[in-house]
C-alpha cells in the first residue's frame, strides 16, 4: 500500500494527533496483556527468590514460588509463562541426562502451575545448556557441536516435558531437523494437541549475557554458539529456517533477539502469515533498566515504547521479563 496525502494545507498530518481522543482513534497498533509470555527462573528449594544481579527486578524462583507467580501472572492476564532452570553444576554431565528426568526442575515446575493455575500455558525451553557440562545447546564430540546425536536427547528432553503437562514447546537449541523429529515423536506419545513454538530464527547474539548468568551457564560455556545459531548479518537465512521449520511442524515462529532484529520479524510476518514471536532477551531488558536506573531513560515509557514495537513490526506477541509489570500498567 502506497501512502496517498492531499497537498498543504488540505492535509495537515498534525490534525490527527491535536488531542488524546482523536489519537486513540488514529492508533494503529495495540499491545494488551494477551500479547505477552512471562519468562522465569527455576531453582531448587523451597520459599527462595533469588536477584539476578544482571538483571534488575528479575528472580530465580523456588518451585513453589514459581506457582505462585502463575497464579499471578494469570490474574494478570498473561496467557503464557516460559520455564528456564537454574540447574545445579553438580547435576550437569556429559550426557545431559537431567534434561528428561521426569522429575528435574522443569517438569516439577510445570506440574506446581498446573496445580495452581490451570488456566495458564506453560512455554518450556528444550536446549542441553542448562544440563551440558560445556554449557552448550546440543552434545559436544571431540569439539564439535553434533546435530543428530542432539536431536534424539531433545527428543526425550520434549517428551518428558509433554507427559509432565507443558502446552507449548520452545525448542532453542537451534540443530537441523529437530521440529521434524519433536512432531513426529509427540503425535507417536498421544500428545496431538501440544504445540511447538520454535526458536526458527536465533541470532549467535551478545544479547544473551545476562540469560547466561541466570542460568549459570556463563561459566561452563566453552567457545561460541556460531555453529548453530544464526550470524546477525543474515536476512534471507532466516525465512529459509521459518519455511523449514513450518513444514516439519512448527505451529508459532520466533525471533530472537528482538529489538534488533524487527525487520526480520517484519519479514517474517508478511512472508508467511503465521503467529509470530519476538523474544525481548535478557540483554535487551538489562540496558533498559540499568539506563532507568540511572535516570537516564524513563523505564515504564521505554518499556512499553519497546513492546509496541514488536506489535508494529507484525509479531503476535513478545517473550519479555518485563510482562508482569506491563501488565500491571496496562491493567491500570
Ligand atoms: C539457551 C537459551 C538462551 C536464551 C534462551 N534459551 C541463551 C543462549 O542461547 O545462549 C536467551 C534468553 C535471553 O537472553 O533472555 N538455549
């Protein structure tokens, strides 16, 4: 659509931003509590909820405090929250075998919001960093990071966390022919109506720090991510990965990071029509409360310019550890 103006004065552009009522009437996107999924953190114990110095206002919650936030988030309005464990070092090995342990952090978390919030759906993260001793996505041999091999443990990783309830499944670790594989798996195990949420299009990114830490992964890893996550510089890559994982299954997209790549969400979106999702990652959330901690910035006014323009850009919705406090705001 090509933008059509009348010549000066039969149109002045400031006319429809002269009052608030005649603003809102002109508003061409909306963000609303229904566009946003809750990320939060897992860790052992019980009545716990930890700060992650990295990231200001987030906490690392006991299982038992995390269904108590999904009580609140659902209160809230917030369709989805996302699990990611904070997995002790003890339990990381080798062979990642915590990462379908039916009862590991994840699926106990799973179980506690089922519980207590039944009207919420839970995201998970399927990935081998939070259980790999290198801190890496899928297994390491002899340096390398192996596709195949990884794909069969995210498998059973999928697996155990549909049989312990989760609605949607994230897959983020970013290996070939996993969505394929989880579809497959998932309608052999009687689990139809489980949908993927696929990480399809994750940048190798330095946004990711902060995350790092909060699932203490920053010490394990070795190396980078570069051969599986995506170099920033690709565009086009991108929608062959969506195209890819649309046909093994995918029911949502993502990408990933977020504000730095809008256009690519926008591509995205007007390629393929399909429901679409940004992830406003750990990095991006820590600029803007260290500049509003600062004073620099105005936190909630950047916060909620920052979530609109996901909306603008065409996405569904937003993975934002922001949600409960912009959910409060837009509840009023
Ligand atoms: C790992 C994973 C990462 C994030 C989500 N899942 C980090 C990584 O790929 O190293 C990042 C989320 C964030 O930064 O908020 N599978």
């Amino acid at each position: 659509m090509k933008p059509t103006v009348a010549p000066f004065p039969a149109a002045r552009l400031r006319r429809t931003r002269v009052s608030q009522p005649i603003r809102d009437l002109v508003r061409e996107n909306a963000l609303t509590t229904a566009d946003l999924i809750w990320p939060i953190f897992v860790r052992e114990g019980e009545g716990q909820m930890e700060p992650v110095e990295s990231m200001p206002g987030v906490l690392r919650r006991s299982v038992d405090k995390v269904a108590e936030a999904a009580v609140e988030a659902q209160a809230l309005g917030i369709p989805a929250i996302c699990l990611f464990p904070y997995t002790d070092a003890s339990l990381k090995t080798e062979d990642c075998a915590e990462a379908w342990n039916p009862d590991n952090l994840t699926n106990r978390a799973i179980r506690a919001i089922k519980q207590a919030a039944p009207d919420i759906a839970v995201m998970t993260d399927v990935a081998l960093d939070p259980y790999n001793i290198n801190g890496h996505d899928g297994y390491v041999v002899n340096g390398e990071i192996v596709n195949d091999a990884s794909v069969e443990a995210l498998v059973k990783m999928t697996l155990a966390q549909a049989e312990a309830g989760a609605d949607i499944i994230g897959p983020s670790d970013m290996m070939d022919g996993r969505i394929g594989a989880m579809r497959r798996a998932l309608e052999q195990a009687g689990h139809p109506n489980v949908t993927i949420l696929s990480y399809s299009a994750k940048y190798a990114s330095g946004f990711y720090g902060p995350f790092r830490d909060a699932v203490g992964a920053s010490g394990a890893l070795k190396g980078d991510k570069k051969t599986y996550q995506m170099d920033p510089a690709n565009s086009d890559e991108a929608l062959r990965l969506i195209k890819r994982d649309l046909m093994e299954g995918a029911d949502m997209v993502m990408v990933k990071p977020g504000i730095a790549y809008l256009d690519i969400c926008q591509r995205v979106k007007s390629t393929f029509g399909v429901p679409t999702f940004a992830y406003q990652v750990s990095g991006e959330y820590a600029m803007i409360q260290a500049a509003a901690q600062n004073g620099w910035i105005n936190g909630e006014q950047v916060m909620m310019e920052s979530l609109m323009a996901f909306k603008r850009a065409g996405c569904n919705g937003v993975l934002t550890y922001f949600a409960p406090e912009a959910a409060r705001l837009l509840n009023g």
